[in-house]
C-alpha cells in the first residue's frame, strides 16, 4: 500500500507539474510587461478610467506608485506613451477593462512574426591579405614561446592551417629560411585577451607536475677559499706537522733597531 500511495503521489505531481507549465506558457503575454512602463502608465491614467491595481498589473508597477503618477509626485517630466498606436494594447480589450474593475489588461499579440535566429557556427579567423605573410612568422613565435599550446589553438589565433603549422614546427616551410619569430598580438593577427585565454586553458589541459626541490647553491667565496681544516685525531702521525708562524710584534722589533744602532755608535766612538 505504501509503495502505491508514494508512485500515485509522483504521478499526481507530474501532472500536476505539467499544467503548470502550459499554463505559464499560455500566460507569457501576461507575464511581459510593456516597452516603456512609467511612459505607459502616464498615458492611462490621463486617458482611460482604468483603476490603479489595473494600470499597475498591467505596467508590473506598484499601485502607490500608479496612484503617485496620478498626483503629479512620480514621473512628472515623462511623456504619456499611448500603447494603441504602438500596438501593445487595442482599444477594445481597454473599454473590456474599464467596464469590469476584476479584469486585467492582456499585451496584443505582435502581428509581425520575426524568424527564428539560427546559430550559426563560427568559421576560421578572417586574416587582411596584406598580413597574411605574417602569419608563418607568428606560428614560429607561438611554437616557440607556447609549446604548450595544440595546432587547433595555433588555428584559432592565427587563422592558419594545420599543413603550415607542421611545416613550420619541422622546418619544411617554403620560407624557412627566412622567417623570423614574432609576437601575432603585436602584428595584429590576434588580441592579447584571446592569446591569454588559449595559454590559460592549454595550461589546464597539461598534467600537473610538482615543484622538485631545487639543488645545491654556489657557496660564498670566503667559503671556498678557506683552508681546509682536518681535526681528524686517527690522521697519519708521521707527517711533520706545519710549524706556526709567530706573530710579529711592532714594537719589539722597533726597539731591537734601536739596540742595534746604538751599539754601531759605541763602536764607532
């Protein structure tokens, strides 16, 4: 019994889902209101009878404000737009309206039907012929600024064929000899906000690979011209150690001089 009380449940709101939506979609003239609302609202209230809840249904306005249009205090300086002529309302569904208070305004349908738009699919970037020449030069730089970029991309941005793409990448070009790698925002091929956005997506598409810790940097000069110190206790004992060397002191050394010159007076005397 549960299970076929729960399937009539969602059978029942089903429909009941459905009707709902027929009867938005034959209620979607109701739901749109007029071109130029306030214009509109102007020009029933200083021509028709219609009441203020009528007007505001049918101009999707609020009726204080309706009723402040009526006093002068809200869209003073707007000109009334009439929608007879602009063909959003007759003249009969408006007489309907101001002998029945509870009858709300219906947009007229358009008499002109416009065609359905179809979307049509974007073709390969137009190139002037007078840059054309330029876009093997441009290739060059994609390919070798942007690896990482796939040949229908390099299309997209220069507006080339995959056959020119490949002879580029393999040196195969016509004029290979003498094309030289150049930036295509530069040379007007394509703008800097698609160029970004191709980079930014091929970026997406490749695997991520994690950061490797960097290597060992140079060491700093005092470093590297240091001596080198062994403190190993076990080194051979029989290599005579470095001797030493005393350090000089100024002093001493002066007053040695000056013992020496005054015994080379003595002996001259």
């Amino acid at each position: 019994m549960l299970r076929v009380d729960r399937f009539g449940a969602q059978e029942s709101f089903a429909v009941r889902r459905r009707q709902v939506g027929a009867r938005l979609e034959g209620d979607s003239g109701m739901s749109q209101g007029p071109l130029m609302p306030k214009a509109t609202a102007v020009w029933l209230v200083e021509n028709t009878s219609l009441s203020f809840e009528q007007i505001a249904d049918f101009c999707k306005l609020h009726p204080l404000e309706v009723k402040g249009i009526a006093d002068g205090e809200v869209a003073a300086g707007i000109k009334g737009l009439d929608p007879i002529t602009t063909g959003q309302l007759t003249r009969e569904e408006i007489e309907k309206a101001q002998g029945n208070p509870d009858h709300r305004l219906k947009i007229a349908e358009s008499r002109v039907k416009l065609p359905e738009q179809k979307r049509v699919k974007k073709g390969p970037r137009y190139t002037p012929v007078s840059r054309r020449h330029d876009r093997p030069n441009a290739i060059l730089w994609l390919v070798r600024n942007h690896p990482e970029l796939k040949d229908a991309q390099i299309m997209r941005l220069v507006g080339t064929t995959k056959t020119t793409i490949q002879q580029v990448r393999e040196r195969t070009h016509w004029n290979s000899a003498s094309l030289a790698p150049m930036d295509p925002v530069t040379l007007g091929l394509c703008s800097q906000i698609d160029l970004d956005f191709e980079v930014q997506r091929a970026a997406k598409d490749r695997p991520h690979v994690e950061v490797q810790e960097t290597g060992g940097t140079l060491m700093p000069a005092e470093v590297s011209t240091a001596p080198e110190r062994r403190d190993d206790p076990f080194a051979d004992m029989s290599r005579p150690k470095p001797v030493e060397e005393e350090k000089i002191d100024v002093n001493s050394v002066f007053a040695k001089l000056k013992q020496l010159r005054r015994a080379d007076d003595e002996d001259e005397e």
